[in-house]
C-alpha cells in the first residue's frame, strides 16, 4: 500500500525527533524513503527536488494548522477542517 501524506508526515516527524536535524535534510531524508516505496510499487513519481518542495509546503501548512489550535475560531476551524481534507 502506497504511503497517505498522513505516513509522510509520521515519517517526517519520527525523524525530527529521533535524530534532530535540519529541515532540509529531514525532507531529504523523508522523500528517499517514500520513493523508495513508490519505486518498488513501480509507480512513476515525479523529480525529487519537486517532491521535497511539496513537502516542504505541506509540513508548513501543517505547522500553521498546529501552531494556532488552541484557537476557536471560524478561521481556524476551517484551515483544520481544509487540512483534513489533504
């Protein structure tokens, strides 16, 4: 089974705990890993520099979301319920 982008960020995250490095080599470091998985599902992927901006932004979108949760807001309820939707 493919990873969710819910696995990605697991990944990222166990890295960023585990290890401590920056945010450029855990990108890195998470998309070698789940293209390896893609590779051995034979699925084509795109280049590994556009896969590690994407990541990049989704782990920002994800940031924001976290950063302002104890929040109640219209506003912040939306971006959750936008970022459960990804």
């Amino acid at each position: 089974m493919l990873p969710t982008t819910r696995e990605v960020l697991q990944v990222y995250y166990h890295h960023h705990n585990n290890e401590k490095l920056s945010k450029t080599e855990l990108t890195t470091i998470t998309v070698r890993e789940v293209c390896e998985i893609w590779a051995r599902a034979r699925v084509p992927s795109a280049e590994e520099r556009n896969i590690i901006h994407k990541l990049k932004l989704l782990v920002d979108k994800h940031r924001t979301v976290c950063r302002n949760k104890t929040r109640g807001g219209t506003a912040q309820m939306a971006r959750e319920s936008n970022f459960e939707l990804i």
